[in-house]
C-alpha cells in the first residue's frame, strides 16, 4: 500500500468521525509514539555505542517519523524525552554505584 494510499485513509477516516485535524493528529500521535520512541532510542543508542554515525542516526528518525505520519509540532517534546532519557541511564549507573559508597566504581561509572 502507498503512502498517498494510506493519506487518504487517515483522511476518510478522520471526517467519517468527524475529528478536527488537532483532534486527529493527536490520536495519530498516541497511538504511533511507541513505535517511534523504540525506532529512535536504538538509533540514539548506536550514536552512543559509535555503531552509527549521526547522520545515519538522523535519518533513520526521519524515515520513521514520516512512516507513522508524525507531524514536526510533536517531534520536539518527543525527541526532547528521548535526549533526556538517553542522558539519565548513565547517571542512574553511576547513582546506583554511589549507593553502595564504593567511591571507585562511581568514579568509573562517571568517566565511562
């Protein structure tokens, strides 16, 4: 099925139910954001690991985000959550390091 296929489904779809396009776009978010948080938290992962370069990082955010039809307005406050969650796994690392009060694991889990 075509994209321009799929367009015009959501479309006959959004007026049989009468939906506003805030209203529609909003449905189209909740349902899809799972799928793109995955695509982009392993692609986020891989720049991290240097397994893929940014460019290709980026790109395949793009292509997702165009396959679940996510308009630029929603990109912003989900790309932010996902930076923000990405940054908080080493620092919960070197939280749970700290706990325990071994002051050279939590030194390491702060370099690494």
């Amino acid at each position: 099925m075509s994209a321009h296929h799929v367009q015009i489904q959501l479309s006959n779809l959004q007026e049989v139910l009468s939906l506003a396009d805030e209203e529609a776009e909003y449905e189209l978010t909740a349902e899809t954001t799972y799928y793109w948080r995955t695509t982009t938290l392993s692609a986020i992962d891989d720049a991290i690991a240097r397994s893929k370069s940014p460019d290709k990082v980026w790109s395949i955010i793009k292509t997702r985000q165009k396959e679940l039809y996510l308009q630029e307005l929603s990109m912003k406050g989900l790309m932010t959550s996902l930076v923000m969650q990405s940054l908080g796994r080493p620092l919960e690392k070197t939280n749970s390091f700290a706990r325990v009060s071994n002051a050279a694991a939590t030194y390491d889990g702060l370099i690494d």
